[in-house]
C-alpha cells in the first residue's frame, strides 16, 4: 500500500473525529469505494501491531473507527527522560 494512502487515511479519520464510514474513508485516501472493505483490512493490518486495536471495523464493517490514544501510544512512545 501506498504511504500517500495511509497517510490520507489517516489524516481523513483525525479530521472526523476518529469514525468514518469505509467508503468515506476510502474515497479521501484516494482509493475506489468499491475497495474499501478491502482497503480498510489492510491499514488494520498495518496499524495494529501487537493485535493492539487501533484501527477497527464496527457497524458490520462498514465502518471504520480509530483510537487515537492508542495509535500514539504505538507509534508515538513518549520520550524517556533523560
């Protein structure tokens, strides 16, 4: 996948407050809405290292949710004091 993509992705779902529909969220990364199912298994598959559930499908999948505290914790650890 495309870092342009997740990046979209990603930024779309910050901007809505966390939940979008996948064909939204989709469409605004730049992919065809007919993918997003798919499009939306594979930044699961990116995101939630550890099975920690940073980006998950509620709604029978057809939406998707993002915890932003957990995608901080996971991407962006804090710094150890020095």
């Amino acid at each position: 996948m495309e870092v342009g993509k997740v990046e979209r992705a990603l930024r779309a779902l910050l901007d809505a407050k966390g939940v979008l529909p996948a064909a939204v969220l989709a469409e605004r990364a730049g992919e065809v809405s007919a993918r997003a199912g798919g499009f939306a298994n594979m930044l699961q598959r990116i995101l939630n290292v550890d099975n920690y559930p940073v980006l998950s499908l509620i709604d029978n999948g057809r939406t998707v949710r993002l915890d932003v505290t957990l995608l901080r914790e996971q991407f962006l650890p804090a710094k150890a004091s020095s």
